[in-house]
C-alpha cells in the first residue's frame, strides 16, 4: 500500500477519482478569457455603431422635415405645369366663342342689308357683302365665306333661288355633316324653307336668305381637321314690296 502511494496528501492530489477535487470549479483557461474579452468588446462597439447610425439617420431626417429650401420652386412647377395648358384652353374657348358670336352678328346684318330694297345692283351687292365682311374683324375676312340668296316661293309651295350672290375667300368648305358650304347656290336649284316661314298653299312669297361661314383655326393650328367651321343662316321677309330683285350678277367683293 505504502508503495502505490507514497503519501496520502500526494496520492489525493492526483487521483481523478478523489472526491474532494469534484466540487471545485476549473480554473479558466487564458485563451478563453481573451476570446470572451473580445467579443464582449465586438459586441460593444456594435451596439455603439448602430446607436450612432440611428441618431445620424434621425438627425437627417429631421433636417430634411425641416429644410423648406426649394419648396417654392416645385410648387411653382406643379402650378405651372397645370396651368398653362388650361389657361391656354381658356383662351382658345374664348376666342370660338367670340368668332362664333361675330358669325352671329355678320349674318344678321346680311339679312337686314339685302332685304331693306327692293333692287339690288351688282355694286349695291358688293358693298353690303364687303360690309358684313368687316362685321367680323378683327378675325381676318381670308377666312370667312357669306352667301345671300333670293328664294322665291310659288303657289304650290315650291321654293327656289331666284338669285345668289357669294363672297368666298377661304375656298372650299364643308359642315359637320360633311356637306360642301360657302358656295353660291344655282338659279332655280330647290331651297329648303322652314314650314313656319312658308306662305299659305295658293299664295306667293319671298324670302332672304343670308348664310355666313368662318373657318376658326385656333393659334396653336389644327392640322388634323383643318380648322372649325362656324356658321350661322337666317331667313328675312323683303322690307320693302314682296320680293328682292337683283339687276345683276356674281357681284365681285373687295
């Protein structure tokens, strides 16, 4: 026994199975401490890093919140761009119905001029169309077409032309139907007369018939219809006598 162990101090030191060594906590190793050491300090300096990016990313936000810089700007571009386009609509719907109204206006005063005589000669013609050409300036007269026509209605309730006089400088036009309009309307052709206007079965009469055209191309043009054609017709009774007489023919206009 004395040879197996030669003291019982020694012999408990370094016998595994000694149960007084159980109990005592084991000692930690150097190179375990250091890596606990550096990863409690990776730890640190990460939550220090991600504060930091916090706090900058709240600081600019809330200098973006508070920087007004360039606001007027983009609002006035936003403004802009909407308005624009919708004042420049405004303006063009002001100026149809301003052409529109001077249609208007310039067929009225064609009716009342030929139906105030009871002979109209070719220089007498030429001055009443010249006139209702200048009803509608200031819209330039190159593109306005005014036509009066003599109907004459018989008995039988037929109505004809009994005469027509044109002052066309736009040319050839046609309407929203796609009829051909602002032409003088051929000696003895059928006119069409409203029935309110149209004299008792077994009498005569006479109208005036005075039609005005006017082509309105707005300022940024209208390239794929060609323009608006605005028009307007109106029937007179003769002021003078029961019909209108014409001495002449294809009266020329200035």
């Amino acid at each position: 026994m004395a040879s197996a162990c030669s003291g019982r101090r020694r012999c408990s030191a370094t016998n595994p199975s000694n149960p007084s060594r159980r109990g005592r906590p084991r000692r930690a190793r150097p190179h375990e401490g250091f890596a606990e050491m550096m990863l409690s300090m990776m730890c640190t300096d990460l939550r220090f890093r991600i504060a930091s990016i916090a706090t900058r990313s709240g600081d600019l936000l809330s200098r973006v919140r508070r920087d007004n810089r360039g606001v007027a700007a983009v609002e006035f571009a936003i403004v802009v761009t909407l308005m624009v386009p919708l004042l420049f609509m405004a303006f063009e719907t002001t100026q149809a119905l301003q052409a529109n109204r001077k249609v208007s206006v310039a067929t009225r005063a064609l009716a009342d001029l030929a139906s105030q005589t009871s002979v109209i000669a070719n220089a007498d013609m030429t001055n009443i169309l010249n006139a209702t050409a200048g009803v509608m300036a200031p819209f330039p007269t190159s593109k306005t077409a005014a036509v009066v026509t003599g109907i004459k209605i018989d008995d039988k309730g037929k109505a004809t032309a009994a005469w027509s006089d044109v002052c066309n400088k736009v040319g050839a036009l046609t309407d929203s139907a796609g009829n051909s309009v602002g032409q003088r309307h051929a000696v003895g052709s059928v006119m069409v007369v409203p029935p309110q206007l149209m004299p008792p079965l077994g009498t005569t009469g006479f109208l005036v018939l005075a039609e005005v055209f006017h082509k309105y191309v707005p300022i940024a043009g209208w390239e794929l219809t060609g323009g608006i054609v605005l028009s307007d017709r109106l029937y007179a009774t003769p002021r003078i006598g029961t019909s209108v007489t014409r001495s002449g023919t294809n009266a020329p206009c200035a």
